[in-house]
C-alpha cells in the first residue's frame, strides 16, 4: 500500500510566529498520521494457502498475492515453519495452521474454517510413500499413510506429546516389526487433514518408537480412495 503523500505547506508572511498550542496541535496530528501507517505497515494476513514448493521454499497465495517464502522467513506476518511436496507449517501470531498443497485457504483473522472439506490429494515422496501434516484433537502431528494399519497408530511418546490419556484406554495385543506387543487402543475426538475433518475415530498407541504417526483404516474408510501415478486422492464417504 502506497503511504499518504504529506505536503508541506510555507507560512504566509506574517504567521511565521506561531503560538505553542498550534505547535502542539501540529506535532499531535503528525504522531497520528505515524501511527495509522505503523499500523498499516503491520497488519497481518487474513487468509493464506499453499500454491507449490520449490525445496525449502513455498509458494503461499496471502490475501489473493503469491508471495515466496523461504523456511524461517515471515511474509505479512506469516511465518513460514516447514514445507514438503504435500503441505506446510505457518505460524501466524504464535498459532499454528497446517496448508495443503492445493487446499481451501485458512482463515487467520476470523472465525476458524469448521473442516468441512470434502476431498484430500497427496503425492508421493521419498520411497513412494504419502506423507502429510495434519491435526489430531487439534494437536498438530505428521502422518504416512498406511493402508496395512487397522487404526491410526503412534507411540506412546507420541500419545503423550498430544495429551491422549491412552493407558485408560481398552488394552489388546498388537502385531509389530519386533513382535506381539501389548497395546491400548483410544477414541480421537477429532482428525484433520488440510480442510478435512472426521470425528470419532480408533487409534492404537504402542510400546515402540515411529518416527509418524500411521494413517490407518480406521481415518481412510471414511474415504472413497483413488491413485493415479504417484498421486492419492481421498473422497470423503461419511
């Protein structure tokens, strides 16, 4: 935004002196006129999404603009905290949102979106896997999908991090990389990926140590599920 143009104006012969109140007057307005451009100067953002990436890069569309944005730097009071093929991490006023590439822009200065999306699409990465940021309980967390997963599954670490009481949770046995280990399986309120949400949904925590939490059957049967090349696509069932 262009600042207003102050004009300067010579005192007409014979007003050079000038009484200390309109001195006054005059140093009141200039410090108002300061302060609206400060103000100006440090709005932040309303909405953004995430247009692409170009390694630790993204491209972020803020209030209808693409703006660049390298890893720790901050755009109109956007902060950009990480970014992958999928998604990235901003941070705007010590709050968190994660963007899907591709997804509904998030409201930063009103009310929060209710996620009522109804379509993610992820591309694959490294090894061919599908990774993606998203929330549980509105708790942020970085997900793989997991199609051999019966439920969403994390570590106890992990469960704890998010402040899941996990171990009032129904005890059972679960089938690991190490062997058959005892396990609690829990309710989440709430899971979020980009602009989507589903409710009530079964997660295991296990005794062992995943650098992800898995995205399992028990989040993707809600979703009707479509690949194409190195590209996932999820439609929302129910």
């Amino acid at each position: 935004m262009t600042p207003p143009t102050l004009t300067a104006f010579a005192a007409p012969r014979g007003g050079a002196q000038r009484s200390s109140g309109g001195r006054a007057g005059a140093a009141r307005r200039a410090l108002a006129v300061a302060a609206a451009l400060a103000c100006l100067g440090g709005a932040s953002a309303q909405t953004v999404s995430m247009g692409g990436s170009l390694g630790s890069r993204a491209l972020l569309v803020i209030d209808g603009n693409a703006r660049s944005v390298a890893v720790g730097s901050s755009v109109d009071g956007v902060r950009l905290v990480s970014v992958t093929g999928n998604d990235a991490i901003v941070e705007v006023k010590g709050q968190r949102v994660t963007l899907q590439l591709g997804g509904a822009p998030a409201n930063l200065g009103g009310t929060p979106s209710e996620g009522t999306g109804r379509q993610i699409v992820l591309t694959a990465q490294g090894g061919g896997h599908f990774f993606t940021s998203g929330l549980i309980n509105g708790h942020t967390v970085r997900f793989v999908v997991d199609t051999g997963s019966t439920n969403i599954a994390m570590s106890e670490a992990e469960a704890t991090r998010i402040g899941l009481e996990f171990k009032n949770g129904m005890l059972g046995y679960s089938n690991t990389a190490n062997g058959v280990v005892i396990s609690h399986r829990v309710p989440l309120a709430s899971v979020r990926i980009g602009d989507v949400q589903v409710y009530n949904v079964d997660a295991t925590v296990l005794p062992a140590t995943l650098p992800y939490v898995l995205l399992g059957n028990s989040f993707l049967e809600r979703f009707q599920m479509r690949r194409e090349n190195d590209q996932l696509t999820l439609d929302k069932r129910y």
